[in-house]
C-alpha cells in the first residue's frame, strides 16, 4: 500500500520588516512607472502613493491642463487593479454611480437583480467631481467611509481594496457645485496640483507631440497592495508625533483655548478627529514608503496642509482679506513647536 503523498508545506508568511523591504521597492518601481506617463509631478506622486498605501481616498485639485486625470490613470495602469473612471456632470444620478436594481426576464418569470454601477472598481476616478449637485455627490458617502453600497434594502460589499482619486477644478465657476463638507472630510488628503517648471513644461511639449506613448505596465499586484494597506496600520509612531498631530487639529477650532489670533479671526469650523486620525495614518504611509521602521513628528508636519487644508471651513472674513486655508495652516504649525 502506498503511503498518500503529503502537500508541501506552505512558505512562511513574510515578516513585517521583509515587507517594509519590499514596500519601499515597489513605491520606486511605481515612481518610475508614472514618471514614464507623466512629466514632473513628484509631490503629487508622493502624496497618491501615500495615499494608495493608507487606503484612503485623495482629491486632487488644479487647474485644467495639468494631467489630474492623467496621474490618476496612470497609477491604476501601474497597478494590477481593476479601475472605473466616472465623468461627473450635471445630470448625474446617484443611481449612475452606485447601480441599480434591474428587472430581469427569465423563463421562470420575472426578478430584481442587482446591476453594478462603476463604483464596484478597487479604484475609482471621480473626475471633476464637483460638476455634479450635492444629493449625487452623497452617494460616494457611504462607499467612501464603510466601503459598502445600499441600494433598496440589500447592501452590497466594495471591491477590497476599494479607493476613490477625485479630480477638481478650482476656477471654473460655471455649471459646478460646491463639495459638501462630509464628503470633503471623506478624503484623506487635498492634493493640490501646480503648474510645472519651464523644463518639464519644454519636455511635456515635446513628448506629447511624439507620437504615441508607451504603454505602463503593472509593477504592483493586487495581492502586494492588500499586503501594503495591511502592514501600515502596524508600523509604529512615536508618542510625540501623535500628540503633534492631535495638537495640530486642535488647534484649527477657533473655540479651542490655545487657538492662535489667524484661526479666531479666519476660521468658522476647524478640522474634527479625521483630521488627526488622517495624520497619523498618511504619516506611518509615508514612513513605509520610505522603509522607514516607524513614523515621527517629521512624517507629521510634512502632511499638515493636505491633510487638514480641506477640513476647515474659513470665515467671510478670510475671503474679504484674501486669506487662505494654507496660510492658516502654516501660522498653526509654526506655533506649535
């Protein structure tokens, strides 16, 4: 009688400082893999990767023209992910972007069945966002915040991971509508976009005038992105970076005892408790990507404006005197040393 052949044993699961490796490899080949699509842009890159890795969601705000769409396509070509792109317009329905129930027609009769809508994507591109009214922006509210959708009375679990890039142009004035602030306080970070310089705009020119580009092929598989959205909650953070970062979100409450003259004058509502938990997580995000063992009060204080410039909602005042969120920020950092 022969003896039944056993399986092989499965490899062990990679430590935490193997993956940190590994973590701070990817983020290079992710680099370069955007870098091939999109001229300049470091900072922005930096902060999308930072989100990606704390799997938040990011808006992205500038001007047309400075490749918002093009970023955020080209980091999901870059990734072995599956990705719906929705353009947001004036006669969008909440249905449009969430799905719907379907009467469908079969032999045995008549049934509802469940049609999903572009949201149902690991990463979702929610371009010029606020072209759509309020009541169709809420229905990213739920998804955003409990990874989930209700339609009718069943609900439907979100692809994990499940990460929404939205896009925002900050000038244009006609057929848009403001973002509500819970949906605003949704997004991990306020990535603003900027024009580039002479030479990478000399090089955008040329490049894109070429002919057609190379396409960008996947340097990160589904399964090393679940294992980098699970390994940054466990890298460590100093107490003294939590405390900053709490003091930091404290501080932009008008009605906060040590809040400074700028915030008493210019600010109406300062940023709640995302605002800090956002801290936190985009700055051990941040060290990850870095290969960095834990995250510190620099990971903190490099994250302050995009992380917290979206959740405060500024004065008349402000407006009238020419004030801006980031001044703002920038006066309450310096204050907190």
């Amino acid at each position: 009688m022969s003896t039944p052949e056993l399986p092989e044993p499965l490899p062990p699961a990679p430590s935490d400082a193997e993956l940190l490796l590994r973590t701070e490899g990817a983020a290079k080949r992710l680099r370069v893999a955007i870098a091939s699509a999109v001229v300049g842009q470091d900072a922005v890159v930096e902060l999308m990767l930072v989100t990606l890795a704390a799997r938040g969601h990011a808006l992205l705000v500038g001007v047309p023209g400075l490749a918002k769409t093009l970023l955020v396509s080209s980091l999901a070509k870059a990734l072995d992910l599956s990705f719906g792109r929705v353009q947001f317009t004036p006669d969008l329905l909440p249905a449009d972007i969430t799905g719907t129930d379907v009467l469908h027609e079969a032999a045995g009769g008549r049934s509802l069945r469940f049609q999903a809508g572009p949201i149902f994507h690991n990463l979702v591109l929610a371009d010029e966002i606020n072209r759509t009214p309020p009541k169709t922006q809420a229905a990213l509210l739920e998804a955003m915040q409990e990874r989930k959708v209700t339609v009718g009375t069943t609900t439907h679990l979100l692809p994990d991971p499940f990460q929404v890039f939205a896009t925002r142009n900050p000038i244009e004035q006609e057929g848009t509508y403001p973002l509500p602030e819970a949906q605003l306080d949704r997004f991990l970070l306020e990535i603003h976009v900027e024009y580039p310089s002479e030479l990478e705009e000399r090089e955008i020119a040329r490049r894109t005038t070429s002919g057609p580009q190379k396409a960008i092929e996947p340097v990160l598989h589904l399964d090393e992105v679940r294992a980098l959205g699970a390994l940054v909650p466990r890298i460590p953070i100093t107490d003294e970076a939590v405390n900053l970062a709490v003091q930091l979100g404290r501080a932009t409450r008008p009605s906060d005892p040590h809040a400074i003259a700028e915030v008493k004058s210019f600010v109406r509502y300062g940023a709640g408790p995302r605002g800090s938990q956002a801290l936190v997580l985009a700055a051990k995000a941040r060290a990850a990507l870095r290969g960095e063992a834990a995250a510190d009060v620099d990971d903190v204080r490099a994250l302050v404006i995009p992380a917290l410039r979206h959740r405060l909602v500024l004065s008349y005042r402000a407006e009238a005197d020419g004030v801006r969120d980031v001044d703002v920020l920038r006066a309450v950092e310096k204050s907190i040393r």
